[in-house]
C-alpha cells in the first residue's frame, strides 16, 4: 500500500519560511522522480517542483527562485525548503511519483500537508 507521509505544514508569516517533508513507502523511492504539488481552496492541483535521481530540479514559475527541492534516497526523504513565503502560498501541498518533469504518476494522493500564510 502506498503512503506519502506528508508533514511540515503551519500557519507562517508572510516572508517567512517552512520545510516540507515526505517520507513515502509502498514503492521503491530511488526508482522514481519525485515532485511536489499543492492545491488551494477552490483551485486544481498544481505542479510546484520535482527532483530526479541525476540530480536535476524543475519548478513551476510561480516558484521564482524561492523554493529548493530535494531528496535523500538513503533516508527515502523528499523535502521542499520554501522561503518569501506569499499568502497565494496557502494551499495543502502534496508529494507525489513523477511521470515527467511536470506530471505526476497516476492518481494516487496522500492526505499532504497544510500551509497557511499569513499576511
């Protein structure tokens, strides 16, 4: 069975910063790209970033250069470091398998993780 184990999430400052974390199981986590996502009230899901195995990071354009993605196979962590954290920042933020850089992998989603910021 397939767990995501999102955690992390609060309630935060506008400017201040928040690390995700998820430690998934039920699959082999170094077999995968690995990505995060987030979904506002009364929004779809989007695409914030993904980490592959060669080390290469992609990131939706809404990140600007706030926001690291990275992974840890040994530990089977993936993180998202989000720093200037900006109130449309509010969203419960999901990690999740890759399929490319952008897409995720099926339709599988964990419970994530809650982000509230603050203004």
């Amino acid at each position: 069975q397939i767990q995501f184990g999102e955690s992390g999430g609060g309630q935060v400052q506008a400017g201040d910063s928040l690390r995700l974390s998820c430690q998934p199981s039920g699959f082999i986590f170094s077999s995968y790209g690995m990505g995060w996502f987030r979904q506002a009230a009364g929004s779809e899901r989007e695409f914030v970033a993904s980490v592959w195995n060669d080390g290469k990071t992609y990131y939706a354009d809404f990140v600007k250069g706030r926001f690291t993605v990275s992974r840890d196979n040994e530990k089977r962590t993936l993180s998202l470091q989000m720093s200037g954290l900006e109130a449309d920042g509010t969203a419960v933020y999901y990690c999740n398998r890759m399929r490319s850089q952008k897409r995720h992998f099926g339709d599988f989603w964990g419970q994530g993780t809650s982000v509230t910021v603050s203004t």
